[in-house]
C-alpha cells in the first residue's frame, strides 16, 4: 500500500493554520531555527526489517494481522512510514531472516522508497534449519573450532550481501556468554570471540565499518561475553579503526548512566551507533522515549555536544536505528511514535544553550547548569519537528494520517490476518 502525495497535501491543508500559529510562536524564540530545521530534515533513523511485525515474549504472540510476508512487503511499510515522516529512510536487515533473493531488485525496490540500507546484523543466536553445528553454547566464544568458524562465515556472508545492497557497516551481536559459574573459561572466550571478530574484520572493505553491540545479560544469565561497553571497547580497540561500539539503549544494568558512556566512547572516537528503544525493567524493547524521556534527552544531549566538539556530521558518521518490539501495538503505530520521539529530542538538544552551560559549569552553578538542560527539555518543539516534516514533503501528523487512510485495515485486506513476519 501507499499513501499518494496528494494524500498528504489535502492532510496538510486541514492542519496548516493551527500549524503556522504554533510554529511562529515557538520559532520566535528560538535562535538559528532555519538551521536546526535543515538538520532535522537530513537526519534518518533506520528502521530494523524485524520489528514490522508483531513483536511477543516468551509467554507467547498476538498477530496484529497484515504483516509483512516477505523482504519486499517490509520494505514498502518502511516505505509508507518514511513517505509519512520523511525521517525514516534507511533499513536495518537481519540476516538470514531477511535474506534478499536478488539484491539488485531490492535495493532498486528500497531506493523507488528514497530509502537506502544502514547496518547489517548476523544472527549467530539461533540455529537455522539445516545448520550443520549449534550455537546452544555460543557462536564465536565457542570451545569447538568448527562452531566458531561457521560463525565467522555467517558474518562474511552478512557483509557480502550488505556491499550488494550498499550498505557499509556490520553489526555483530552476540549472545555468547554462560548461565552458570564455571560454565566458561572468561579469558578463552574472550580471545575466541576476539580471534573471530579479527576474522570478520579483516573481510570489511574499506569502507565499511563493524559496531560491535553489548549486552549485559540474556539470553546468558550469569555472564555476556561482550556485557557491557568496557568489554565492547576492549574489542574495537584491539580490531583498529574500523571498529566501533553500538550502544542499544535496553542493555545496561538498572540504573546505568547511558549519557557519560555516550560522551566517552565519543571523546575516544569509538562511539559507532544506537540501537533505540525504552525499558522500565530489562531489555524491554519498547517505544523510544515511552518511559524514560529525559534519559533520552540527556543521552543527546550528549551525543550533540559530543558530535560537535569532534566535528563531526550528525546525519552519517554515527549509526541512527530503532530497535524494539511490539506485543500490543500496531507495529507500524509504534515505529511512527518512535521516530517522532527520536526527532523531538535530537531538536531539543540542538536547541540547549550551550554557552549559558558551559559557562554555568565552569562557575560550578548546579542550579545554572541544570536550568539550562531543562529549559530545552520542557520546550514543546513539536511544531518545529512538524515543520522540518512538512518542508520534506511529509505529513503534518504522521499517526493521525495513517489512522484516517485505515492502513492497516488496507494491510490486512492485502495480506490477511493471519501473517507472521520473520523476526523473533
Ligand atoms: C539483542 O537483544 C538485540 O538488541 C540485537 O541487536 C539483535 O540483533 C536484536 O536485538 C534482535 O532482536
Ligand atoms: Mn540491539
């Protein structure tokens, strides 16, 4: 299905009035708005092929009906989404469930979406049908040779179909680990892991980059292999320059200052690229900014400041993706809500004063510095998010668009109620 241009315009007209109205009053107030709006416009988050879908838990699924039943069918929801937003024009792919057939038709398929092709991730957390060795006990920290060496082919293979789609990163996520003490020899898996991940590296071209993703526990309950973001520096660190930690925002231990892990793996040139999402508990996986806000504004703040010191550009030399599941929502619903929260707080941290920061930090004024952060944080910069939206031929209101056009009654006609999209 797609929403027609003329759609979106007749959208527009009916909301274009009470629009300009709180545009003008917000923009009045804020310094370098024409700027700010051409940084929100270039910035795309990529939307990962496996949360299109119904999402669960281990408890069980509840299909929402009229998902995706094939790499195409979620290449054109990525598609509908990015053509109500205009901020999502990038996919993140899962192999090998989303394994392209002919890469060349889909990426000519994505690229008809003005959408191009982010980070690739390999799966070496499942065993596949027809896999010749299992990855019960781990994939590239295994003690058996042969369970290693199919990981690392699985990963080159990633990267060969990313250089066919144009893509140019790996992210490599491991659920390597133990459940029990004296499970695991630490030190061998770690140079297990490490000897493989120097395997897979040394097939990136050189352009490409690997992100290698931490994660504190599950589905290993007493030790990760790559836990946390220590770990995942010790690794990039000895691969060279091509390696990069991602951050995924649910796989901190309770209570972990995301924010000064951001700043530092920035400061060292090491930051590669996110995984969004909120969690109340664990790993939760849900809509970005649904629980935690003001964690995600102080982690771009963050990432703004950081950016900027190192001159670097915001739109491509950090990895922007989603990564969350759905169990009660329509997917396609929460990935528009995730993005717009993603898009609210990036255009919050660029409008933080940055002098009356600094200068309240270097006077040690606690009040200063933290009036500062709040006086952008409680700013409503909806309007302008709206307006960046509305000069790159978006919609208005991206979910009240979707709902009035009943796409998902449409998906559900087209593919019935019964789909189940690959993914977990
Ligand atoms: C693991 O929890 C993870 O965050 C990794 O990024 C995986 O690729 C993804 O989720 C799969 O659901
Ligand atoms: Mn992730």
């Amino acid at each position: 299905m797609q929403i027609e241009k003329y759609k979106i315009d007749t959208h527009n007209q009916s909301l274009i009035k009470e629009h300009q109205r709180k545009y003008e009053f917000l923009s009045a107030g804020v310094k370098d708005s024409e700027k700010i709006l051409q940084k929100l416009i270039d910035f795309q988050v990529a939307i990962p092929s496996w949360a299109l879908g119904t999402g669960g838990t281990r408890f069980g699924r509840f299909s929402g009906g009229g998902e995706p039943r094939s790499l195409e069918e979620k290449i054109e929801d990525i598609g509908l989404l990015h053509a109500l937003n205009r901020s999502s024009g990038a996919v993140s792919l899962h192999i090998p469930w989303d394994r392209p057939k002919d890469a060349a038709a889909i990426r000519t398929l994505a690229a008809q979406h003005g959408l191009r092709f982010d980070a690739m991730n390999s799966n070496t957390f499942q065993d596949q049908p027809g896999q010749k060795h299992s990855y019960k006990f781990g994939s590239l920290q295994h003690v058996r040779k042969e369970v290693r060496q199919q990981a690392i082919e699985h990963n080159i293979e990633v990267i060969r179909h990313g250089i066919e789609l144009g893509s140019n990163a790996l992210t490599v996520w491991l659920s390597d680990g133990s459940c029990f003490p004296g499970q695991l020899n630490f030190r061998k898996a770690f140079q297990n892991t490490l000897d493989g991940l120097q395997q897979i590296y040394a097939a990136l071209p050189s352009d490409w980059k690997i992100f290698v993703e931490y994660k504190a526990f599950e589905p290993n309950f007493y030790s990760t292999t790559v836990g946390d973001w220590g770990q995942s520096l010790l690794y990039v660190s000895k691969l060279g320059p091509k390696a990069y930690t991602l951050v995924d925002l649910g796989h901190h231990l309770p209570n972990a200052n995301i924010e000064q892990i951001v700043a530092l793996l920035l400061m060292e040139g090491k930051l590669g690229g996110f995984h969004f999402n909120d969690s109340k508990y664990g790993d939760d996986d849900l809509t970005v900014g649904s629980i935690k806000p003001y964690q995600l504004f102080l982690i771009f703040n963050e990432l703004v400041e950081g950016m900027d010191a190192r001159g670097m550009d915001h739109t491509k030399d950090l990895g922007w993706m989603i990564d969350a599941s759905h169990n009660v929502k329509d997917p396609l619903e929460d990935l528009l809500q995730s993005v717009e929260a993603i898009m609210l707080t990036y255009a919050q941290a660029l409008i933080v004063d940055r002098k009356k920061l600094t200068e309240a930090q270097q006077s040690n004024d606690t009040v200063a510095a933290q009036e500062a952060l709040q006086d952008s944080f409680r700013t409503d910069v909806r309007s302008l998010v709206a307006e960046a939206r509305l000069r790159a031929g978006g919609a208005l209101d991206p979910l009240a668009l979707y709902r009035s056009e009943k796409v998902r009654e449409h998906l559900i006609k087209e593919r019935g109620a019964k789909t189940v999209a690959t993914g977990l």
